[in-house]
C-alpha cells in the first residue's frame, strides 16, 4: 500500500531564512536540542550535507518507532526551496515498510513570511501499517525550529530607541 501524509506551518519568517537551516544539515544539528523528547542525537555519516549525505538519528527511548534511523538525501533543491530524505536503513524499515521518504518544501508567502511544508510518502507491506505514519515528529519539528528561528532574530535586532511619538525632531532650547 502506497500513501502520504502531509503537516503544513505558516513560519512568520522569510523562505530563504527558513531554507538556510532546513537546506543542509544545521536542521540535524538542531534537532537533539530543540526537540530532545523525540531526538537523542543526529550525525552526518556520509557526505557533506548534499544530496547524497548519510545521516544516522538515534532516537530518545520510547519516542518513535525503533532506536534509531539512516536516512539519505536524495534531493536538495536550493532554488525551489525543497528537500528530500528516504530512510535507507532502521526505523519505519524494521516495522513493515518498504519506503519511506520525508519532503520538505518552502514557500515563500510574503518577503517576511513562509509555509513549511512537511509530506511523508511511504510504501507498507499492507495497509494495516499505514495508520501508524504520522507527522506528529515533523511537526514538532517545524514549530521548534520556526520558535528558535525566531527567537534568535529577536535576539540579534538592535533595540529601538524610544520615541516621543513624532516624527519631528526635537528642538532644544538655546
């Protein structure tokens, strides 16, 4: 049985800020401390964050479908803002799945905001199995990241100087 899945989150951020952590492998990185009750650790096995890079996610205890996961990227489109991974060894894989491949898309609503796009695409031995595909761990993710994203861009502004409501200048006394 063939199937997919879908989560979207509107960022608030721009694509191309969004796209510079989701791009490459800084997302990885992220992962264990923005969401450790899902992951343990990710290490790039293989490559250099491109397409064709190896990533093993070790899963915290009791949080997903197995202890851990190698996935592949198998696509990794900078000018479209998409990327995509397929698990090649580990979790869905040892519960009854023959594929499965996670997208990310990011499109550009406005200069200052985005929609993150999470789609999982999976092949099940039987359908049975398709109930347990969930985006539940992609959209925690998504909000994590976007929540940090923007914390670190409040965080990095200059303070506005208070005004005294006017545009004018202040004139002071001679």
């Amino acid at each position: 049985m063939k199937g997919s899945v879908c989560h979207e989150l509107e960022t608030g951020l721009p694509a191309a800020e969004v796209w510079e952590v989701y791009g490459g492998f800084l997302v990885g990185q992220l992962l264990p401390q923005l969401v450790p009750e899902v992951f343990s650790k990710v290490e790039l096995v293989e490559g250099d964050g491109g397409v064709g890079s190896v990533l093993h996610v070790i899963f915290t205890p009791g949080a997903h479908r197995g202890e851990f996961m190698k996935e592949k990227f198998i696509k990794i489109d900078n000018e479209n803002y998409i990327k995509e991974a397929e698990v090649i060894e580990g979790g869905f894989l040892d519960h009854g799945f023959k594929k499965y491949v996670v997208r990310i898309e990011i499109f550009r609503k406005t200069d200052s905001s985005s929609v993150l796009r999470s789609t999982i695409e999976f092949e099940a031995e039987d359908a049975s199995k398709a109930s347990s595909v969930s985006t539940g761990g992609l959209a925690a993710t998504a909000e994590a990241v976007t929540k940090y994203m923007r914390e670190q861009r409040s965080s990095a502004e200059p303070e506005q100087v208070p005004s005294n409501g006017s545009d004018e200048e202040a004139i002071q006394p001679k």
